[in-house]
C-alpha cells in the first residue's frame, strides 16, 4: 500500500471526507452505514460527497456482504438445548418448541420430562418454564400472541406457519417480516418461500435470495443448501462449494452427499472433502445423548414435537400413544414382537385422526420446515 493510500485512510478516519472538518468535542463524525470506509460530519455532507464516493462504497460494501456471507456459523439457528445444554439437531423433528415460552427442547429432555409427569400421574407442563401444556387451540393461541405482544420473534414465526396453514397468506407474510426484523433465521427463510412463490406477496426472486442468505449467515443449513444449488445453476462452483462446505460443518447430511459428489467430479479435492467429513461427523455427534437416543427408540415415527400437537385435541391419545411406549422402554422388551405389534394396531387404528390434525400444525409447536426445499 502506498503512502498516499495510508494517509488518505488515515485522514478519513479522524476527518469528515467531504469538508475535512476534524472530529473534535462538539463535532461527531459518523461513518458511512454501507462500507465504514469514510466519515461525515453531517447529512448534507454525506449527499455532497455521494459521487465521488458512490463507487468504492459499492465495491466495499460487496467485500464486506461476501466476508459476512461465507463466514462459518457458530452454531445452527436453533443453537442449544437449554436443559443439557448440547446443540439441538437440526432435524425439525428431533426438537419441540414451546408456546409458552418459545424455547427449543430436545426431545430427548422432552421425552423424560414427560415419562416423569406421565409415571407420577402429575400434570403436563413445560419442561422450562413448568407452565402447563395447553390442551385447547384457544389457548396456544392465547399463549403465542402473549409472546408476540412481547415482540417475540419465535412465536411470530410460528403463528406465521399456522396461518399459512389455514390459507392466510396475507397475515403469515407480516408475521414472517416482523419475525424477520427481529432477527429469526427460520422467518428469513420463510419469506424466501414467500417471495419464490408469490405467497402474500408479489413473486420477487431478488428478495428471494436475500431472505436465503440472511437465513443462511444466522445458521439456517437448508437455506446455505438451497445457496449452494443456485449457485452452481449459475456455473459459480466454488461459491456452491463453500456454500456446502458450510453447511455440511453445521451436520447438514444432504450436503455432504453432495460435496462427496463433487469430489467424485474432481470439484472438490480430497483435503476438502475429508476435513468437511470429519466437521460434518463432529457436528451429528455432538447433538447425540444416550437420552436422546432413548426418546428416539420410544417415539419411533413420532417426534416429541408431535405428541405434543394431539394434547391440544386428543389429550386421552396422548397418554394411550405413550403410555404405550413406556411400557417398551420400561420393561426393555422393545425386541418382543407381540408388544410391538399391539403398540404399532393402535397407532394405526387412530392413524387417520392422528393425521389430520397433525397437519393443521398446532400454534407454538411447528417444527422448522428444515427439508422443505423449494427447489424441488
């Protein structure tokens, strides 16, 4: 860098770039919100020096976004279970959230907790905040709008999925966006739906990809996948590589079948490949628990999430569906055939109801779409 480059930095960083007024005690310079290159003392400053400015910031600006873009998450956008406190998976399935007090649970924690209340013949209540379950539609609603009039961006969310459900396009959207501003990476990616289909508002592809990044830089993998598939549509194979790359160190699954594809291709070398391996592998083996495993064995096809969606109708299947399971875990006999396929008939008889009201995703206790891919 040259020494007229240094200095021109460093006048900028203690001078207004378009009068040169230094930043003394009563003039506060602020720098420019897109690129943080430069300084202005005031608004009209800032306009006057717009043209001259204009260019660099865009460039810096585009740096800036690409650094943010394909910067490795910390974690996931459902980060940690609060009770073990060991990352949650990112299996929608494998995790409840709570409408009381919108906090994700493993089902692992959920699945004791529940064993416990259901043994001890005790009432069924939150395993964080121990307030009791709801078992009427009234009430989780009553309990998601207490939280969204608390600005909580995680049950706006999730009233969003429920009005979407119920063909409310309109108010899922406004939902979605306010969840957004707020932050809430599972919003991003539902307005990134919105927006690709013209749900609630006019079709926008650009605003599609937008949604699709922020989801992705908050730790959302399915939307760092879909980025990652765009992006090698367009013929940019590195940027879908480290899209992958990304994703499968966050324990994506689908994207290290496709990283372990490129490399067949020679897209990706054999470096690259093993060390995203053994970051995928560290990712779903830090999620596991032998209490999880256990809840796992216990609610077969069934997840926490959704057992919990049959106490707002059908609270007696509930108890039939896991009382059911106890007695397998309890006794350790999951291996015997006859018990199992008692369990499995009663399933079945209710199968039909059990299904169609887990369809109409009960406020509070939507899993995260995670392998809703609109690119199928």
């Amino acid at each position: 860098m040259s020494t007229d480059s240094v200095e021109a930095e460093a006048a900028a960083d203690i001078c207004c770039a378009s009068c040169g007024i230094g930043g003394v005690d009563d003039v506060k310079l602020k720098k420019c919100d897109a690129c943080d290159l430069v300084q202005y003392c005031s608004d009209n400053c800032k306009q006057d020096h717009r043209s001259q400015h204009e260019q660099s910031c865009k460039k810096r600006a585009a740096e800036l976004r690409e650094e943010l873009l394909f910067r490795q998450p910390e974690s996931t956008h459902v980060g940690d279970c609060p009770i073990c406190c060991l990352p949650l998976s990112i299996n929608g399935k494998r995790c409840t959230v709570m409408s009381c007090c919108s906090k994700w649970i493993c089902d692992g924690c959920d699945y004791a907790n529940l064993l416990r209340q259901l043994s001890e013949n005790l009432q069924v209540t939150c395993l964080f905040c121990r307030h009791r379950v709801p078992t009427t539609h009234k009430e989780l609603e009553a309990n998601a709008l207490k939280r969204i009039a608390a600005n909580d961006p995680v049950a706006m969310t999730q009233l969003g999925f429920t009005r979407e459900n119920e063909g409310d396009y309109d108010s899922a959207f406004g939902l979605w966006t306010n969840a957004a501003e707020l932050g809430d990476a599972i919003a991003h990616w539902a307005l990134s739906i919105a927006y690709a289909k013209g749900q609630g508002v006019e079709a926008d592809q650009t605003k599609k990809m937008y949604h699709l990044e922020e989801a992705a830089i908050a730790g959302h993998p399915q939307s760092r996948h879909n980025l990652g598939c765009y992006a090698m549509r367009s013929g940019k194979y590195d940027r879908g590589v480290k899209h992958w790359i990304i994703c499968a160190n966050l324990g994506h699954d689908e994207a290290i079948k496709v990283l372990k594809e490129c490399y067949k291709g020679g897209v990706v070398s054999k470096e690259e490949f093993a060390a995203a391996l053994r970051a995928h592998q560290a990712a779903v083996d830090a999620t596991k628990s032998p209490q999880r495993e256990e809840a796992g064995k216990a609610l077969g096809s069934y997840s926490a999430s959704q057992l919990w969606k049959l106490t707002t109708v059908h609270y007696s299947t509930l108890r039939i569906l896991t009382s059911l399971k106890i007695i397998i875990i309890t006794a350790k006999v999951g291996n015997d055939k006859s018990i199992q396929a008692d369990v499995d008939a009663i399933i079945r008889k209710k199968a039909a109801k059990i299904n169609l009201f887990l369809r109409r995703d009960a406020v509070g206790v939507h899993e995260d779409p995670l392998y809703d891919n609109d690119l199928h």
